[in-house]
C-alpha cells in the first residue's frame, strides 16, 4: 500500500469530473460510476460503466480505452460512483474488474478508500490467490 501523490489527486478529481459528467441515471439509464486510467506514458483515459445485468464497467471501459490508444503499460487506476447519499465516492473495483486487472495490468496501482484515506494498492491486495497464474 502506498500514499498518493499530487499527480494521483489530479487523477481523482478527473474522475469525479468524468462521474459528474455521464450521470443522467435518472432520465437514461447510461452510467452512474467512472473510472480514469493513467497510461505510463502519462496520457489519461477515461471509462464509465455501461448500466446493464452484468456491466460493463467504466473499468473495463477505460483500460480497453487505453489499450485501443496503444498503451500497453498502465500505471495507476481509479473509479468512482455515488453513496447512498449521492455524494461522489471512490469505489474499490467488482471481482470481474480485479481479475480483468491480474491479467491485462497485473502491475497497475489502484487507487482505493481506506480508513477516509485514498491509498494506493495492487491488484494482488485486491485480489489474493486470483485466477491468473502470475497471482499466484
Ligand atoms: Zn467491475
């Protein structure tokens, strides 16, 4: 687990921005979470999930994004949604999305609300003894 730097809260206030943004829930029924995934090279890349049954999420959305752009080396993630207030939160990814990451980005941060604290964790914090052989 680590800090988050300057650059990481910019990150989170983009994701905000990109919640903000694509939530019309109530009228059409598109998206109510957003994730930001910053490439290694330093371009970001947005996702929102896609409400349906079974997803998809703004997490997949945002790393196929990166991918689609040519980034094969992600360094840091983060999503969000809203509590049960509508206030906008930071949200840990679903299971899908963990397992997604231990295989398309095993060594991506992700940042996470611990404590009120963001911090910065693995995916194999996330998600110990994973599907993936390189979890194990
Ligand atoms: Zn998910």
């Amino acid at each position: 687990m680590k800090n988050i730097t300057q650059k990481d809260k910019e990150l989170i206030k983009e994701c905000f921005s990109q919640l903000e943004k694509n939530n019309d829930y109530d009228n059409s029924p598109f998206s109510n979470k957003a994730s930001i995934v910053r490439a290694k090279s330093g371009k970001i890349y947005p996702g929102i999930n896609l409400a349906l049954w079974y997803g998809a999420c703004a997490e997949v959305i945002a790393i196929g994004n990166a991918i689609a752009n040519g980034e094969r080396e992600l360094d840091c993630i983060v999503s969000s949604g809203y509590d049960k207030n509508n206030k906008p939160v930071i949200l840990a990814s679903c299971g899908n999305c963990r397992q997604l990451m231990a295989r398309h980005c095993p060594n991506i941060d992700i940042i996470i609300e611990i404590d009120g604290k963001y911090k910065k964790v693995k995916v194999e914090e996330l998600l110990p003894y994973g599907f993936e052989p390189t979890s194990r």
